[in-house]
C-alpha cells in the first residue's frame, strides 16, 4: 500500500500548489508582459498544430462516417454529426491532449532547467516572487489560449469534413453548413468550450508543479517534462469525464 500513500501525497501537494496558483493569480503586482510572452508561445505557436490536426481528424471522420451512415440510407446526417462530435467533445479533448504534449513538456523542461540551473534561486535574491514571475503567467496562458485554440480546432475539423464530404457527394457549402449548425444549441457549442479553461488549468498547473518542484538536476528536467505531459493528459481525461456529467446535469434538456 505504499504506492497508495505515494499517491495521496502527490494529489496532496499539487492541490496545495493549484490553490497557491488561484490565491496569487489575483493579487498584485500582475506580470503582464511575461502573460503576452507565454500567450505568444502557447497560443501562436500551437495554432499551426491544431488546425492541420482538426483538419486531418475532420476528414478522416467524414469517411468513416459515410460508409456506416450510406448502409442505413442517412448520408444526409454527415455534416450534423461532424459537427455535433467535433464541438461537444472531440475538439476540446484532443485540443488539450495536443497541447499538454506541445506545451507541458516544455513548461515541466523550462523550469526545471532554471530550478537546476540555480535561475530561480537568482530571481528570488533580486526580491522577485519566482512563483508569480514564472508560474502564473504560464498558467494564466494555457486557461486564456487553450479555449480559442479549441475554436480553431473545431472549425478547422469541420473544414476538413466539408471538403471531403464535396469530394464524394459535391454538396453545397450552404447545405453543409445548414445541415452542420442546424441541431446545434448555444449549450452544445459553448459549455464544451469553456470546460478547456479547467484543461488549461490542469496541463499549466500540473505542468508547472513537476518545473518548480524538481530537485534532481539534470535528471529532474527529464522527469519534469515527462511526467507533465502524462499526468496532465490523465488528469485532463479524468476531468472530461466529470465535467461531462456536470454538463448533463445543468443542460439537460440539450446536453448530447
């Protein structure tokens, strides 16, 4: 049962660390030139991925998609469900899995680059509070950016979507598009999306717990951008779950 015990103590500490994250996120002084820095690496630098990923998956899933709907006659539905699965889960899921691989790793390798490498004890003897200086706006980023990343995601896959359901049906983009956005409510599209601000949390504050943490040198960076990029995606499948059923519970009547 030791392992058990492990556990707990880790959920422990990274609870203790995500509070300290929400305490000083609000207080003063507010590092908002290193906030537009990390914005610029998590969000610009990340749209190139997701829109050729949401691209591709969009195509991919219109052809599966038409050769089971062609056996029951309801190729009419392609566009209705491309767009339901991309908006209610496929896009906010993979948005934040692609991200905690592209960004977790680098913010886990970063800070503990400069824990090894004595930074942050270099920061901290020039009267700045590292934590607010370092983790915040790194956190702050991913809960900005991971939301309108996930927008481009999810058009981008129903691009991907239309273009090859023209290639075997030719049909027309007003069509599509109506046939797309027609069994769509504003609870399908935006309490998905907004759930990506919890992912954002988890993969920044996660990611971050391991950099800032880290007391093994060299061998912690490895560790460090390890172990963010596979807890963050644990965690971010366990809390879809969740938040899943508390979607169902506040929109019942139009939760899918």
């Amino acid at each position: 049962m030791h392992w058990l015990g492990r556990v707990f103590e880790f959920v422990g500490k990274v609870g203790i660390f995500s509070v300290r994250v929400l305490v000083d996120a609000v207080q003063p002084p507010f590092e908002l030139a290193q906030l537009a820095r990390q914005l610029a690496e998590v969000g610009n630098k990340s749209v190139a991925l997701i829109v050729v990923s949401g691209f591709a998956l969009g195509a991919v899933m219109t052809l599966h998609t038409r050769n089971t709907l062609v056996t029951f006659g309801a190729t009419a539905m392609i566009p209705a469900v491309q767009a339901l699965s991309f908006f209610i889960e496929i896009g906010p899921l993979v948005a934040a899995l692609l991200l905690a691989g592209r960004v977790g790793s680098g913010i886990g390798a970063v800070l503990a680059n400069m824990r090894a490498s004595e930074q942050i004890d270099a920061i901290e003897s020039l009267s700045i509070d590292s934590f607010k200086f370092l983790v915040i706006p790194r956190v702050l980023a991913c809960v900005i950016a991971l939301p309108l990343l996930t927008l481009f995601m999810d058009f981008s896959g129903l691009l991907g979507g239309f273009l090859s359901e023209v290639l075997a049906s030719h049909i027309a983009p007003e069509l599509y598009i109506n046939r797309a956005f027609n069994n769509l409510q504003w609870s399908n599209f935006i309490a998905p999306t907004v759930k990506t601000t919890v992912f954002g949390f988890i993969i920044g504050s996660v990611s971050s717990y391991f950099g800032y943490t880290t007391d093994k040198g060299a061998q912690g960076v490895k560790e460090a951008a390890t172990n963010s990029v596979v807890i963050s995606s644990l965690l971010i499948i366990l809390a879809d779950v969740l938040l899943i059923k508390c979607i169902f519970f506040l929109f019942p009547d139009s939760a899918i």
